[in-house]
C-alpha cells in the first residue's frame, strides 16, 4: 500500500511578501496616526481652511452683509495699501513694538536676575510678579481703563494726598500720554510670564561657571555681560520673538482704552483690519487682503528672527 506524503506548503515569493508587507501597515504606524489625527484635525479646522477662506476673501469683492460679487485682484490689496490710516498704523505698530519690546525685555531680565536665589522673600517676589499673568488681557485693559478714566481714577485723588500738584491729568489725552499708558498696563501684564522665561533660563547656567569666574577676579558686572547674558542668550530670543510678535498683533488693550484715538494716532494694524471689516466699511475683502500683507510681515520678521538665532548658535 504505497503511503502519500503531503506536500510542503508552498514558499511565498520574496516579492509577494513585500508586497503584502505594504498592504498591511504596522500596528505602530496604524497608532501613530490614531495619536496625530485629533491635532492635525485641530490645524486643519482652526488654521488650514480659515487661512484658505481668508487668500478668498482677499481677491474677492467682499462685503459684509452683500457677500462675495465678485473677483477684485489687486483691487484690494492696492486699496488697503492707499487707505489714509495705513502708513500710520504701520509706523505707530512699528513704534508700539519696539517701545514695548526694550522695556518689558529689560525689566523681565532685571526681575529675573533678581529672583534668582531661592528663599522665602524671593518666593513671595516671584508669585508677586507672576500674579498678573493670571489675569485675561482683556480684564487687565478694563481694570486700567478704570484707572486712567477722568471721573472714576483713584490716581489723581491719592497723589494730591500725598502733596502733589498734579492739576488735571490726562492718561488717554494725547497721542504720547496714551502710548505710554498701554505701554505701563502691558508691562505690568506680561512682565512676570517673561521673567519667569528667563528665570528658567538662569537655573540652567551651571554655578561652576560663576565661581570661576569669581576666583578668576571678575567683577558682578562683568560675570553679568560676559557670562549670564551669552548663556541666556536663547531664552532672550524666545522672550523677544514672543513680545515682537504679540506686539505687532495688538489689539484688546488699545480697542478697550483708545479705540485707535485720540485723532487714530493709536491705531494698529490689526485694529485697522477690524475697522475695515466691522467698523462702518464692511468690507471683507480688503480687511482680508491687509491681514495677509501683516501675516506676510509676520512670517518675515520670525523669518529673519530665526535665522540670526541660528547664526549665532552656528
């Protein structure tokens, strides 16, 4: 009785292996993407498409309660350059950024090096200093708003108290008076969150640079500009990259103490775009094309941030 042996299973070719491998992704590959699809969803419902509609709305005749009629490119673009409060907006958000970006840098620098140490009256400066951070930017411009107001500032009142003659003060009066005020409420607001940037940035300086420094002679001064500085030097580029851009994008604290006034001296970019959308023009269109000539601007100016930061690293 002759007795049948099965066959071996038949080898699967190399390439049909291959090809099956790429039909069937990985179990990692698959959870991968399971983990970056709810941000990526997030990029592209918050940022991707409203960009989009905003590039559509720029090349369109766009109206506010009319809707689209229409393409109008460049019709928009050169409109929203030839509007009157354009170039002033322009150099008045220029000036409000670079005022604001000496001043609240220095100071957070100056807190930071000041609460270095780690003690007990340090810790209650430190929470003292972050406190107003906890405060919304819009509550923040209304509390100042009540401070700088005519008939309700507590400021005049205490400084006669104390012996002063201070007549009749204008907080908001006039075009310098008002960027000075918006300058002291955002140096108050966001003073702390920098100084605690560069307070991380202070703890990671290894203490033996400092005490060679000290047995090599050198003065507080000179450890200061010659070993703190350079090794903080990424910490400052992150607090200046944040305030130059928040800056150019400043809106809530002159539409709630200003709105743009006295005579538009202090209006911004982003105020002149909410102006051309919302404030009496209604349109759409040209609003849109201004806020892609500031993203240009933005992307440009973080553009060139970058690169001297990398440059100096190199």
């Amino acid at each position: 009785m002759a007795v049948s042996t099965p066959a071996p299973p038949e080898a699967t070719p190399p390439a049909a292996a291959r090809r099956l491998r790429r039909r069937r992704p990985a179990r990692g590959q698959l959870l991968g993407w399971a983990y970056a699809a709810p941000t990526a969803l997030f990029v592209l419902v918050l940022f991707v498409l409203p960009t989009l509609l905003v590039l559509r709305m720029s090349v369109s005749d766009w109206s506010l309660f009319a809707g689209d009629r229409g393409v109008n490119f460049p019709g928009n673009f050169t409109d929203a350059v030839g509007d009157r409060l354009f170039w002033p907006a322009v150099r008045f958000t220029l000036t409000y950024t670079a005022v604001t970006t000496v001043i609240l840098i220095a100071l957070a620098l100056g807190l930071a090096v000041l609460v270095q140490e780690s003690s007990r009256w340090t810790s209650v400066l430190r929470t003292s200093f972050l406190l107003p951070s906890a405060l919304g930017l819009a509550s923040a411009s209304l509390l100042f708003y009540a401070l700088y107001s005519p008939q309700a500032s507590p400021v005049p009142g205490l400084l006669r108290l104390l012996g002063f003659d201070v007549g009749t003060i204008s907080f908001l009066g006039t075009p310098t008076s008002a960027l000075v005020s918006t300058v002291v409420l955002i140096v108050w607001r966001f003073a702390g969150f920098y100084m605690l940037l560069l307070l991380v940035g202070l703890q990671g300086i290894p203490n033996e640079v400092y005490e060679a420094a000290r047995m090599d002679g050198a003065r507080r001064w000179q450890i200061f500009w010659q070993i703190t500085v350079p090794l903080l030097r990424s910490s400052l580029a992150l607090c200046t990259i944040l305030c130059v851009t928040g800056s150019l994008l400043a809106f809530d604290q002159f539409y709630i103490l200003t709105k743009g006034g006295p005579d538009n001296s202090t209006i911004t970019l982003v105020q002149l775009v909410y102006n051309t959308a919302f404030g009496g023009k209604n349109d759409l269109g040209r609003a849109a094309a201004l806020s892609i000539i500031v993203l240009a601007a933005l992307l440009v100016i973080n553009v060139v941030q970058f690169r001297g930061l990398r440059g100096k690293e190199d």
